[in-house]
C-alpha cells in the first residue's frame, strides 16, 4: 500500500498543510527542527492510534487550537481508502473510515499499515524488556488481529491474579495470617492457559523473524557479526505447542507459589520474559557500541518489516533520522534492502546523505510548509 | 444552578447510572412539567420497589415473597440449576424458553481487583442446594469474560467431585448476522471453537 495524500490541520507546528505522495521512495529534506518528524509521526498516529514520540496527545495539538486533524488517503491494491482522525486531548478520539464515521477509533486499525523507525527506537536495544515484549505483540497483532484478544485476555488474568496475591499479602502483613487464596488454582490455570498461547505465539513469531533481522543486519553493518534473535523466558523449555507450554507454565506456577505469595506477586510467564538480542555470541546489551546497537534496532524494523511483506502485507516504510547515522557504504547497503518498498518515506536534514538509488520525490520542509520539489 | 427541589431532583437522577448531567436535568424538567398523577405513580412505583422487592431465599433473584415466582412453578423441574451472574441474565434466558430447570442468582463473580472472591457470592448457598442429590446438570452461564471464566472454573473444579453434570455455555458467532460484520475477537473464538459436521 502507499500514501497518496496527507493532510494535516493544527498538528504540532503546522496550522494547515497538504502533501501529496507517490508511491515509491519519498525524501523529506530541511533542517532540524522544522517539522519533518512531526508529518511521519501523524502517519504512525493514523496506523497505531499512537505517537511513537509522546505518551499523551497533547503535544501533537498545535499551541492555541482545540483539536488536531489528520487526513490521510491511502491506496491499497488499487483502490484508494480516507481515513482521518481527530485529536482532541482530554476526549476521546473521533474517527472516520471512507465518509462514513467509525463506532470506535480502533476500526481505522489497518486501514493503512506502517513501519516506521525512529531515533527513539534505539530503546529497543538499550531500553527494559517491556519495550522488546511490545515489539513482538504489537507485531503479532500486526500479522494476526485476533492476538489483541489474546494479549488483553492474558493481561486481564495476570491483573486479576496479581490483585488477589496483593490482597493476601497485605492482609498477612496487617494481620499477621490469612488472606483468601481459595480461587488462586483457577488463577493460575487462566493464567497458563492465556499465557501459553502469547508464549506460543511469540516463540513461532521470534522464529519466524531471525532470518529476516540476520539478513538486515548484514546489510546495514556490513558482515559485522551475526546477529540473532531468541526468545527468552525464566521457564527455559524446547517446547512450542501451547498444549506443552501450557503444561510448563502451570508447573512453573506451582513450583514457584510460596515465594510468589511471599512477595504478592505473578513471577511466572510471559509478562515476564525477554528478547534476547546477540552479536555472534555475545549480548547486545553491554557489549555492543552505540553504532552497533543502532545497527541492530533497525535491522530488527526492517526485520518486521520484511516479514510482514513475505507474508503478503505490504506496508508503508518510514526511515525518520536513518542515514545521517551511516557511512557511504552502508547508506548504498540500506538504500538497495529498502528500495524495492511500495512506498518508502525518508527524513533527513542534508540532502546528499541519501544514495541515489532512493531519488524519488523531494520534498523541501520549512517552517509550517512543505513543497515538492 | 437551579434553585431548591429542582437543583435536588437533578442531583438525585444525576448519581443514576447511564445518566449524565444533560439527561438528568431533562428528565427533571420533563416530571416537573408532566401530569401530578403520572409522577405520584412512579413515586409510588419507586417507594414500592424498595418495601416490596427482596431476594429469593433459594436461588437469590429478585422477588415479592419467600421464593420468586420461577422457584414456585411446580411445572419447572429440578433436575437442572443453570448458575447465572445477575438477576437480569435470568430474564435473559427465560426469553429463550430453552431452559425449564430453575436459577440461581450469584450475585457478581469472583474479581479480586474489585475485592469480590467467594465468599462475597452466593456459593456457600449453591452448594446446599446440590447437597440435596435432585440436581443431576448444573449449567454455568457467567459471562464470557476473564471474570465470568474464572467463577465457571472455580465451580466446576468445586462442583465436579460430588459427580454432577457440569456444562458451559457455548460462545461463539451471533445468529442471523453476517459473518463479515462480527468483530475479530469473535470471530477469531469462533474459529477456535469450530465443530465437525
């Protein structure tokens, strides 16, 4: 798919503006601060419902205007798709699907598909594991809506069942004993059972992108090491069938019971594990330079970026701040991996930093304006 | 601001659930301008509901005497007690006519995250009633959500050893509608759940 069109009302520095794309390769130029970032963040706001910069909607609204508005046409396979969104802080969200207003936000989900990749993303690599856990869910809904349900199921169980070790913890510590645990075996058997289909889905899904992060790796760091991806959890098995991990996880849950009651808290499952990222056999984390761990959070969007592709949905690509950080050698590497995209959009604020092979549309941002050029 | 008993009336209707402050003050305006006799009767209606209505003393719904009136058919069987979360399921399945056993009213689910467990339910009282050896299917129809699961789970695993029947309602497609038009989630269950023909 690919964006045709992107209109923008009150968003962050521009009070109006409209850009018109084509498919293929886009570059946006000018220099810092002048509002690059701010148009793919609203591309990503329009396909996540979320800012890839900011946890609050807020800032994304222009200073002194009540609400922000993003029109974006989308064409896939052919047929062209409106799609806005209004931002309005403090209520919810209004959508609108074609001309026709959507019960819920979330029903514009999928309407355009983008992966984008950002300087923030480096956290990736650096940050805690709940960014890696959420890089892998939010790619499994991508591939497979119905794991929304799954995720927030298994989220549902692991709040439940936290609140009542909570429960009993501290009336324990108020009382000295007591505290009801009489429903924690249906806990824990809700608990493996949602928990064991995420685990299965996310081992099948790690999988399925090692070759995908190995190969884009080896591109954008030249054969600087390989670099692989694995699942890890606390409850190491070479199962991978539910119906097993299920088993494992309830095991886990029983062996671990009395230090969990003792700390009031869930400590198995997959709420708790990891993505482990290596460099031939040492881990990125610690080990790896600033280059290197850059290198590897973008092969791992690439990564996400090309599965979704092998698998027959072909999103928009967003490169925010990519080549700045790149020699020659590995602009020209990245430019060929990224090249053949349906629609791949750049930033960057010198225009020579991008190869040739991704000369496509230019377009000059200034302050508040955007012109093709 | 209103003045006096129009400001209360607002207040009062206002603190109902479903009504906002808009709905509240326009339904206040609409008793104040509607016939006296028509708001003496839902006064009367509402004092009523208060000195009249209790709970069954067997299965826990809403009722004007001992036992609710489905407790009393004697044309109802025993064999069967379908266990539902709230009063309003009840009128729920009574609609359907497919269930000519009789009730009983848990009076929420197990929600830690609220403070509500088992004993908070009317679970203690259900399992009197199985005690009596009549009841040979006990049909667990919570709602379909992590709550509602987890109090189907803990009744079955309570239930099971005394050798009843113990069933599930069957979640899945809604009929008579599209199948493009059911949600994900749904549909997504459905394809879990499918069955051989």
């Amino acid at each position: 798919m690919y964006v045709r069109r992107l209109e923008l009302v009150d968003f962050r520095s521009y009070p109006r503006v409209v850009v018109e794309f084509e498919p293929g390769p886009g570059v946006f130029v000018g220099s810092n601060g002048v509002g690059k970032t701010n148009l793919v963040e609203a591309l990503g706001y329009v396909a996540t419902l979320s800012s890839h910069r900011v946890s609050t909607d807020a800032p994304l609204v222009r200073i002194g205007a009540q609400r922000a508005v993003v029109r974006c046409a989308v064409v896939h396979e052919g047929r062209e798709l409106l799609v806005e969104l209004q931002i309005e802080p403090g209520k919810a969200n209004k959508a609108r699907l074609g001309r026709a207003p959507t019960t819920r936000p979330r029903d514009i989900l999928g309407a355009l598909r983008l992966v984008l990749f950002a300087p923030e993303d480096l956290s990736l690599v650096r940050g805690e594991p709940e960014g890696r856990r959420r890089f892998l869910d939010d790619l499994l809904v991508a591939r497979q809506p119905r794991f929304a349900a799954v995720r927030s199921d298994y989220e549902r169980v692991l709040k439940q069942r936290n609140a009542l070790l909570r429960t009993a913890y501290l009336t324990r510590r108020v009382k000295g004993s007591g505290g009801d645990l009489s429903t924690l075996d249906v806990w824990d058997a809700h608990l493996a059972e949602h928990g064991s289909r995420l685990w299965a889905a996310r081992l099948e899904l790690t999988a399925a992108l090692a070759p995908h992060v190995e190969r884009a790796y080896d591109a954008v760091a030249a054969g600087k090491g390989t670099a692989r991806v694995r699942y890890h959890s606390r409850n190491e098995t070479t199962e991978t069938a539910p119906q097993e991990l299920e088993k494992v996880l309830a095991e886990a849950l029983k062996n671990g019971r009395p230090q969990e009651v003792e700390r009031g808290v869930t400590l198995a499952g997959p709420h708790r594990d990891d993505l482990s990222l290596l460099l031939g056999e040492m881990p990125v984390k610690g080990y790896a330079s600033h280059g290197e761990s850059w290198s590897f959070a973008l092969a791992m969007k690439l990564a996400a970026y090309e599965l979704l592709r092998a698998e027959g949905i072909e999103p928009v690509l967003v490169l925010d701040d990519v080549f700045a950080e790149l020699d020659a050698g590995r602009r020209e590497r990245l430019a060929d991996l990224v090249g053949g995209a349906e629609q791949v959009l750049v930033t960057c604020a010198v225009d020579a930093d991008v190869p040739a092979r991704l000369r496509g549309a230019r377009y000059a941002v200034r302050e508040g304006e955007v012109e093709h050029g | 601001m209103y003045e006096g008993a129009i400001q209360d009336l607002i207040d009062e209707l206002g603190r109902l659930p479903g009504v906002g402050p808009k709905s509240a003050q326009r339904i206040a305006f609409h008793v104040l301008a509607a016939d006296p006799t028509d708001v003496k009767r839902l006064a009367a209606a509402l004092h009523r509901v208060k000195d009249l209505v209790r709970f069954c003393t067997t299965c826990f719904n809403v009722a004007e005497s001992e036992q609710c009136r489905i407790c009393r058919d004697p044309r109802r069987h025993d064999e069967a007690i379908c266990v539902v979360e709230e009063p309003k399921d009840v009128v729920a399945i009574e609609k359907t006519g497919e269930f000519r056993g009789r009730y009983h009213v848990l009076g929420g689910a197990i929600n830690p995250l609220e403070g509500v467990g088992p004993d908070n339910l009317k679970i203690r009282e259900l399992m009197a009633r199985l005690s009596s050896g009549e009841v040979k299917e006990l049909i667990l129809a919570t709602d379909p959500n992590t709550e509602g699961e987890a109090t189907a789970t803990y009744l079955a695993l309570l239930v099971k050893p005394m050798g009843l029947r113990v069933t599930r309602l069957a979640s899945g497609l809604p009929v008579g509608g599209d199948l493009e038009y059911a949600d994900e989630v749904t549909l997504g269950r459905a394809f879990e759940g499918r069955r051989v023909l």
